[in-house]
C-alpha cells in the first residue's frame, strides 16, 4: 500500500503544469474609440525587429510558422496581426516555435492599418513580473478614401 502512494506521488510530481508567463500584453487599438484591426510590431532594445516564426528554406516567405499567440491576434516575422483590436499576448512564455516568440523586455512599439492612417509609436517595458500590461493605442487616419472603394483584389480561389 506505501508502495503505491510513493509510486503515486512520484507521479503526479512529474506532471506539472507548463510555466505561465508573468507579463501579458494587454493591446487595444481604435479608431475614434472602437475597435480595428491592426499589425504591430515591436523593436528590442538593440533596435530590431521581434520576428516570430521563421521563413522558408529560402529566407523569403513564412508559410505555416505563424504563432496564433492568442485569440485574435497572431505572431508572424513582420509583427503582430490583431484580428479585432485587442488581445491579451503572453510574454516570455508560449505555445510558439520558437518560443518565447516575445522574450521580456522594454520595447519600442509600431502600430499601423494600412495606408489611410498613420503610423502609431509608443514605448512599453515588458520586464519579467509586471502582470497585465495595458497598451492603449489609439490609431489617427491620415486622410479620408472618400468616393474610393477599399478591396483585396489578389484572392486564390477557383476560377480566379
């Protein structure tokens, strides 16, 4: 029988849970107060690009390596793509290949949605131990497309 709970604990010692991360980057960008998609990337403190994932074999494209970080937001080489404005994206530590695919640290950030609005640059410290990190990024259009029709021409589908 103490053979059996010794065998037991050993066990359940040896499973534990995966580390968490102690620093989640809390991001919510908008346009005059809702919520837009956006890419973001951030820059080390040696001034480079936080590149997650890898390309191909020829250096060129990313395919399949993009990291869905967390819900609506992926990581990939050219930043963080934000579905619907906002995510909460772990630092440190995640599901990524590499990982961490955001080490901790101080960052210098870039926010942009495309050409009709500027580009946003603010500072965050995503040090080790700072729990939720609010990033409020509030995006400004640059200039009003009226009477012009925004589209993704270039679309893979049957027939195309």
């Amino acid at each position: 029988m103490r053979a059996g709970l010794v065998v037991a604990l050993c066990a359940a010692c040896g499973r534990g849970e995966p580390a968490r991360s102690t620093t989640i980057l809390t991001l919510d960008i908008t346009d005059g107060g809702k919520p837009v998609g956006a890419r973001v990337l951030l820059w080390d403190e040696q001034g480079q690009p936080v590149r997650i994932g890898q390309l191909d074999l020829y250096g060129q494209r990313q395919g399949a390596t993009a990291c869905p970080i967390a819900p609506g937001v992926v990581g990939s080489w050219n930043g963080l793509i934000v579905a619907r404005g906002g995510g909460e994206v772990p630092i440190g530590r995640d599901a990524c290949n590499p990982s961490p695919a955001i080490p901790y640290g101080k960052y210098k950030v870039w926010a942009w949605r495309g050409i009709e609005y500027e580009k946003w640059e603010g500072e965050v410290d995503l040090s080790a131990d700072r729990g939720r990190v609010p990033l409020a990024i509030p995006l400004v259009r640059a200039w009003t497309p009226s009477g012009t029709l925004a589209a993704d021409l270039h679309v893979h589908a049957q027939a195309s």
